[in-house]
C-alpha cells in the first residue's frame, strides 16, 4: 500500500484533524454550547426518562451553561482553548448538550445565526435526533449550509430497533435513515454517532454496523465505547445485574475497532474511535487514567502493527 491513502495523508485511517487541514489549511477548533435544549424522550414528547446510559454532565464542558448567553459562551470557549490550542483561529459553534433541532424554527433562527455572527465562527455543528428534523428545519439549514460549514451530527446510537428500543431511545433506525437521506439531499454535511457494546449486541452485530453505516451517505462518524455513567438508568440496572453487561476491556476494543475501521467506506471522517468521560462519572471501573489522545496513538500503532487502513475490506 502506498504511504498515501485515499483521503490524500499518511496516516492510515481518515482523520477529522486531517480533514480540516486538507479543508481548510489548518486547525478548526469546535466550541461547545449548552442552549437549554431537552429531548423528545425526556420531556414527553414520545417518551419520559431520556436513553437509559445518558447523563449530559459527563461530558460538558465548565464553560457551557444554559443560563449564558450563546455569544458568552463562545468567549468563553475560545478562552478555554487557548491554553491548549493557541494558534487556532477558526472554529465551529458546536450545539452540543441534548437535541439542538428540538425547537420552534424561529428559536433555532435566533440560536444559529448569533453563533454564526460571532468573529472566527466559520460553521456549525448541530447534534440532534433523527426525529428532531423535519422538511422545514432541513430546508432552514440547507440554506445555512450553502453559505458556512454545516454538520448536523445525529445520535443514531446502533442500527437495530431492538437496542434502540431498549435504551429509550424513543426513534426507529428507519428515522435514522431518512433523516441521514434528507440532509445529505439538502448539502448539509452529515454527522453520526455510534456507541459500540450496548446491551444485547453481538460482536458479529456490532460490526456489521460498519457496513451499514458505510452504506449511508455519512460525512463524519463518532465510535464511542459503552461507558456506564453514574446517575443513569443503565447505572442502576448494572449494579443490579452487571453480568448482562459485556463491557469492552480497552486492548480488546481497540483491536475490535481496527475491525470496524477496515470495514469502513474510506471517504468517510472518523471523528472519535472512543468515548471519555471524568472517572468520578464512572460505575465501573474504566480503562484506568489513559486519555483519548493516548488511546489514538496505540489503536494507530494496531493498524500499523497489522498492517491494515480504514477501508481495506470495504466492499462498496
């Protein structure tokens, strides 16, 4: 294989970082909002509880509050990012917490053009449902996505209606689909998020999802492993019976992701391969103190060990 591989660098799976240096020229640093979204599943409207593993505080950042304002917020994320990420000057207002299309279309207007005013702020990133779209929503932000950088990342979570149904996720793999379809339809970059080791899912399950996904019209994909979070349904049902979980051991998954990796249609992004959240969070014991970026490094070292890349077994 050629030290070029066919999204145009040498590492050997198609990086998100790669991807904004090829697109852009350089780095682009998302910034998390908390707008005070709810969910459909969480405020009644086709269920109460919201998914059974979630708890939206393991992973929002300090700076992220409902009560400031979308343009404090922003500010106050480029002042967080700057100890670490000082040369970058672009980035992307991310609607992180919760459904951020879960809305009249006159607040989402408001939401998205103020982040879209601020200096730097080239694009969005707007995390949502599949049933929290509509042909009104889309048509709004197709015509936000001619004019910035749009993703709008859908929590799709697994392609069995049987886990979604489990988890109280509340929507079908089918709305997944459609909604998947109609953005692509509109030029709207397509996101999506995978949690790998849900409850009732085989390995050979699990991934076939990468050629189903890989089937899609996916801009971007997110892995992230099951963690089971402290104050979660999915918590207590764990310490009532934690022999119903199969939880990914770390060495395993990342060998297991190199799997899904080869799988994967190569013009997709990978955004994350892995899920991280502060271990006070935790209900199990994790994988010790190893953060993302040191994991990235070994499942790096996997492909190389076998020699392998993102799309190897993609039979498109």
């Amino acid at each position: 294989m050629s030290d070029v591989y066919p999204w145009g660098d040498n590492r050997r799976f198609n990086t998100y970082s790669g991807y904004f240096k090829r697109e852009f020229g350089g780095r682009v640093q998302k910034l998390a909002i908390d707008a005070g979204f709810s969910c459909p599943n969480r405020d009644g409207t086709v269920a109460t509880g919201g998914c059974t593993y979630c708890n939206n505080e393991a992973f929002n950042p300090s700076y992220c509050h409902p009560t400031k304002s979308i343009t404090q917020q922003i500010e106050e994320g480029i002042e967080f990012h700057k100890v670490r990420y000082r040369r970058a000057k672009r980035f992307l207002a991310y609607f992180q917490a919760y459904s951020n299309t879960h809305a009249p279309i006159e607040h989402l207007r408001m939401l998205y053009e103020e982040a879209l005013a601020f200096p730097g702020v080239i694009g969005l990133v707007i995390g949502t449902r599949p049933d929290c779209v509509d042909e009104e929503k889309l048509n709004y932000i197709g015509q936000l996505a001619a004019k910035h950088y749009v993703t709008l990342e859908y929590g799709v979570e697994s392609c069995y209606n049987r886990t979604l149904e489990a988890i109280n996720r509340g929507h079908t793999f089918e709305q997944s689909v459609w909604a998947i379809e109609e953005t692509h339809r509109r030029g709207i970059k397509v996101g999506a998020h995978i949690i790998l080791g849900l409850p009732g899912e085989t390995r050979n399950e699990m991934l076939a999802e990468a050629s189903i996904l890989s089937s899609l019209p996916i801009h971007t994909v997110k892995f992230h492993q099951l963690q089971v979070i402290r104050g979660t349904v999915m918590a207590k049902r764990y310490e009532l019976d934690p022999g119903a979980f199969q939880l990914f051991g770390m060495e395993e998954y990342l060998n297991f992701m190199v799997d899904v990796v080869e799988r994967l249609n190569p013009n997709m992004v990978v955004e994350r391969i892995t899920g991280e959240a502060p271990p006070r969070f935790l209900a199990t014991n994790g994988w010790g103190s190893y953060r993302t970026d040191q994991l990235m490094v070994m499942f790096e070292k996997l492909l190389e060990q076998r020699n392998t890349w993102q799309g190897r077994l993609y039979k498109g």
